[in-house]
C-alpha cells in the first residue's frame, strides 16, 4: 500500500514537470513494424537458446552483481535475445551504469557476426580510474574494463555526455537504441522524438522501466512513471507509435517472478 501511494505521489510530480516540456514531432516511419509475436519469436529462438549457456556463463565469470540498480539477469538475456534475433548493426545504448547491459549487447553483437559496433552513453565517467564509480555497486572491474575481459575493445565506444544533447547530435544512425538512462518523463520525452530521428529505417527502440498502465509489476513494488508517462504523452500529442510490453518472459526476472519491464516502440 505504501508503495502505490508514494508511485501515485511520483507519477503526480511527473506529470506536472512534463507538462512544461515542448514535445517535438516524432518520426515512426524509421520504426520496425513488430508485433507481440515477434518478440515472443525473439525470447524462444532454439538457436540462441542454444548459445546462452556458454554466454551466462562468460557473465558469470564477470561478477556482475543483481540488485544493484542495474538491469536485472533475466533482463540482460532478454535484450541479448533481441539484439541476436533483430540482427542490428549499429547499436545505442543510453545509460552505461555497471554496464550490465552493455556487455549483454556487446557479446550479442559479437555473436551475430563481425560487423556490430555499440555507443553507450551515460552522463558520468563510469570508467573514471580515480572515482571508480563501477565499485559502489559491487563490481569489481569497470564497463571498459569488461568489455577488455570479453576481447570486444573495438566494438564498444564510450561516451561521457547528457543524453539529450548527443542524441540530438549528427552521425550514421542506429539500428537499434535502447533507452534506459534518466527516467524521468520530461527527459524520456526529449530523448524519444530524438531517437527515432537518430534511427535507420526498419530500426528498433527499446525501453526499460515501463509500467503498462502505471500497475506494479512485481509484488510490493513501486512503479517507475517516467517512460510511460512520456510516452503516452507524445501519443496523446498524434506520435504514431505503440509500446509492446514483452510482458513475461520464459525465465526468471526478479522478485521471484518472471516479469519485466522492457517495452518495444513500435510502429502503430
């Protein structure tokens, strides 16, 4: 009950705060058409069911810890489910943290072929030898680091910038851009029309933190307003687009539940 009453408190906040945002036109046409039973086709693919033991296995060997803010275990194998069915060259990845993500889309990258090339994004130096933030979360090597352990230095830029700011940016686009930096609605908001610009055609936008409806999605759980709220927002404004919640996924998330809170951006 206190959890919903303080989402409840946050989501008001939010709201408020959005309403001061401008909201930029958003251009879908680059979006993938997906549909629930593609990312259905994407979590049950036997060839990268196949593969996953050996890469949770070169995860383990990383130390990557859980419940540190990061994204969860079961999430990392779904979005290196994704990336190994969707098949993308370029990829973005807007908050590095720990770079629990980061490594998931690197190996997946690298497993699909010799090609990928991922950008990750995050507003501190999460590889500053000095701070060393990666050890405030339990990790024992930083993002940079990691990526060394995994031998895919080549593949994987850093970046140390506002997430706004770069992705309103020049450059070749991506192919797939997953946002899970600030989660605030007025941020999630500017970052969105941004990304889809930033997209090559038949790309894919992934968000995390996404409560369909603003509901819990695991028991005693608060809810995170801000990606929901942004983009119902820009829904509401003529933005073309749906979020397909991949809803349940075939293992363990956290809580002692399989759920997450991962949603696609699709086109309508």
């Amino acid at each position: 009950m206190l959890a919903r009453i303080k989402g409840r408190a946050k989501a008001a906040v939010e709201r408020r705060r959005l309403a001061r945002v401008r909201l930029a036109p958003c251009e879908v046409e680059r979006l993938a058409r997906l549909s629930e039973a593609d990312l259905r086709a994407a979590m049950e693919d036997p060839a990268t069911a196949q593969d996953w033991p050996a890469v949770a296995e070169t995860m383990r060997a990383l130390g990557l810890p859980d419940g540190t803010g990061g994204v969860n275990p079961g999430d990392r194998r779904a979005i290196y489910h994704l990336v190994r069915r969707l098949r993308p060259r370029r990829v973005l990845e807007v908050g590095t943290h720990i770079g629990a993500s980061t490594v998931h889309i690197a190996r997946a990258l690298a497993d699909n072929g010799p090609d990928g090339t991922l950008v990750t994004v995050d507003i501190a130096d999460v590889n500053d030898p000095h701070t060393q933030p990666w050890r405030r979360h339990g990790c024992s090597r930083s993002p940079a680091a990691m990526i060394g352990a995994l031998g895919l230095t080549e593949r994987v830029t850093f970046v140390c910038e506002p997430s706004v700011s770069f992705l309103a940016g020049e450059g070749e686009p991506f192919d797939f851009i997953f946002l899970d930096g600030d989660h605030a609605a007025s941020t999630v908001a500017r970052e969105l029309p941004l990304a889809l610009r930033r997209l090559a055609h038949g790309g894919t936008v992934l968000l995390h933190d996404y409560f369909p409806g603003l509901r819990p999605l695991w028991p005693g759980r608060g809810v995170i307003p801000g990606p929901y709220l942004a983009t119902e927002a820009l829904r509401a404004a003529g933005a073309r687009f749906e979020v397909l919640a991949l809803g349940a996924l075939p293992w363990p998330t956290k809580a002692g539940t399989n759920v997450t809170s991962l949603g696609v951006v699709a086109r309508a």
